[in-house]
C-alpha cells in the first residue's frame, strides 16, 4: 500500500509550486526590463551622438545663414552709402556688422569715415538715420510677395532732420528707388513744395481749416494726361504747411 504524504509534505510541494510560478512570473519580467533596458541604452547612445553634432551643425548653420544674407547685405551697404554720399556729399561707408546670437542673425549699422567708426544715431543730427531708415524699409517692402503685400509706403516728415538744401536729392533718391523696385510712396514734408515738386509724379497741398475742416489741393500733376490714378505704383509728396 502506497503511504500517504504527509501534511508537511503536501504543504511544501504546493509552496514548491507558488514558488515555481513566481519565479516564471519575475522571469518573465526580468526580461522585459532587460529588454526595455536595451532600447533605452541604445535610444541614449543616439541622443548622445546626435548631441555631439549639434555644435558642427550650429557651426554649418551659421555659416550658411552668413552665405545666404551675406551677399544682400553686402549689396544694402553699397546701396546705403551711395545713398548718404548723394545726399550729403560726404565720403562716409554704411557698414554692418554681423553676428549669430541665439540662432539669429543679428545686424548693427554702423558709418565710417577716415578710418574712425561713428554711431549712426549721433552723426549729422539724425540725418543720416533718416537716410538710412528710408532705405532699409524700401529694401525690407520689396523682398515681400506681392500677391500678398501692397508695394506701398507712407513717409511722414522723414526729412525731418535734414537741412532744406539737401531734401531735394533725398527726394529724388526716393522717387528713382520707388521706380526701380515698383514701390508707389506717399512723402508727407513741411518743406516748400519747390525742394520736392519736380520729382513727385503729383504734388498735393492739404490745407487746415476751421470751419469746414481740411482741405486737400493738387498742386502739380506730371502723370499721363494729367489724369489722377492712385492705384499705380509712383512718388508722390504731399506738403502740409506748418502752424495747426
């Protein structure tokens, strides 16, 4: 006769069992750790190598964004400088200098004249920031798309700074750039309408008045046929006499 087990047996043999179980169950886990380990290490190692890329690629990026204004801003400094030495008749040169910060391109004007450097906001009173401001937004609305832009600019008193002898070459700068590039402005000056009026395509004088308001008068009109077509692009200055 087979002897029966005993109770202490019976009870090791099912702990025996649970053990076994467990065991299979923590293997199994084991291994997906070990697993999920793996693909961590390796997505770490990648990271680690893109990582050490990332200065050559910020070196390249540089570079390349130096290549790509690199030759417009050369060409706005020669553009700029013709632009101060037509209108003030001196022998000064716009200058940029350039840097990359925070994975911008960053842009300083500068002017220099016999080798000595001079901040643009101190030389000639603010004429030359006048001159300089005109043409860097007639640069700036040009490169936009013009199915989307309308080429117009509105230029209020920008020869504010300027002596009235020399406001007819900025005035007639403006008209051939405004040409050149298709761009219609509008010149709102306080100066005599004889500084201007022979580079304007059509002169306007607006007039204050107390009763019925302001008045607005065309005072020279060298378009086609002396006919008045807004929608064209052109130069166009509008005087406003000084007082209210």
């Amino acid at each position: 006769m087979p002897l029966e087990a005993s109770p202490e047996l019976a009870a090791l043999a099912e702990e025996r069992q649970t053990l076994t179980r467990r065991l299979d169950r923590l293997s199994g886990q084991a291994s997906a750790k070990a697993e999920a380990y793996i693909e961590s290490r390796r997505q770490l190692l990648a990271a680690e190598a893109f990582l050490d890329l990332a200065p050559q690629a910020a070196a390249r990026l540089e570079d390349l964004t130096r290549e790509l204004f690199g030759e417009v801003l050369d060409e706005i400094e020669t553009d700029l400088t013709h632009a101060v030495r037509e209108i003030l008749g001196q022998n000064r040169t716009v200058v940029t200098r350039r840097e990359i910060k925070n994975g911008k391109l960053v842009i300083e004007f500068e002017m220099e004249q016999d080798g000595r450097t001079e901040d643009i906001y101190v030389g000639q009173g603010g004429s030359v920031c006048n001159i300089l401001s005109v043409g860097l937004r007639l640069v700036a609305l040009s490169q936009l798309d013009p199915d989307r832009h309308r080429p117009f600019l509105v230029l209020d008193e920008q020869d504010c700074w300027l002596r009235p002898d020399l406001v007819p070459g900025f005035v007639r700068l403006i008209a051939a750039i405004a040409d050149r590039l298709g761009i219609q402005v509008l010149y709102i000056s306080h100066h005599p309408v004889d500084l201007f009026a022979l580079e304007a395509r059509r002169v306007f004088g607006l007039r204050p008045g107390r009763e019925n308001g302001p008045t607005l008068t065309i005072l020279a009109d060298r378009t086609a046929a002396g006919a008045v077509d807004l929608s064209a692009p052109q130069a166009e200055a509008q005087t406003t006499p000084g007082g209210e």
